[in-house]
C-alpha cells in the first residue's frame, strides 16, 4: 500500500504532533495490519518530518513505543503482503483498546 493509502492528509491533520499527544490515556486513531501476520501497530501522534509514529504495537508482547512508517511501508508479513491500513477502524481510547485486547 502507498504511503498516500496509509497516511492521507486528512488522518495526518487528526493526529497530533509526536510528543503532543495526551499523556494520560490517549486516542488511538489509526490502525496498521499485515493480512498474513499476527502483528498490529496503532497510531496514537506522528512526526511527519521523520515519519515515526508514537503508538502501541500488539506483537510478541504488547508495547508502546515509536514506530517507522517507511519501515512499516518496506516490510512484508510473512506471505509477503503488504501492511494495510484499518480503513474501518474506529478510535479508541488507549486503555480501552487494551481491555479489548486482553480479552
């Protein structure tokens, strides 16, 4: 998927700037998938001089931390696909989004 896809203008005009987001229980409002792998990254701010993005992945273990978007863009799941974007996502607060996961 095109970096366009992953990150039109108007979700970038959404996020907040990385290291502005809310400190205490942020929105999640973006979500990326592999259709052929088991990990999640979700998109909470961005910095989109450096394309990295602060937000929680749900892979081997569940974590917040940055993540780059040129690397999400350049890595394929383990078929070879390519990450998509959630076009039905919906935001979510973060600790919600944890509960959910747990279950």
């Amino acid at each position: 998927m095109k970096k366009a896809q992953l990150l039109p203008k108007e979700l970038l005009e959404k996020l907040p700037r990385l290291g502005e987001e809310e400190v205490k229980n942020p929105m999640v409002l973006v979500k990326y998938f592999y259709p052929d792998f088991s990990w999640t990254w979700y998109g909470i701010s961005f910095d989109p001089m450096d394309e990295i993005f602060f937000g929680f992945v749900d892979g081997d273990f569940q974590e917040c931390g940055d993540f780059s978007l040129k690397e999400l863009i350049e890595n394929r799941g383990k078929s070879g696909c390519e990450i998509e974007r959630d076009l039905y996502f919906q935001p979510i607060r973060l600790d919600d989004l944890t509960k959910k996961l747990k279950r």
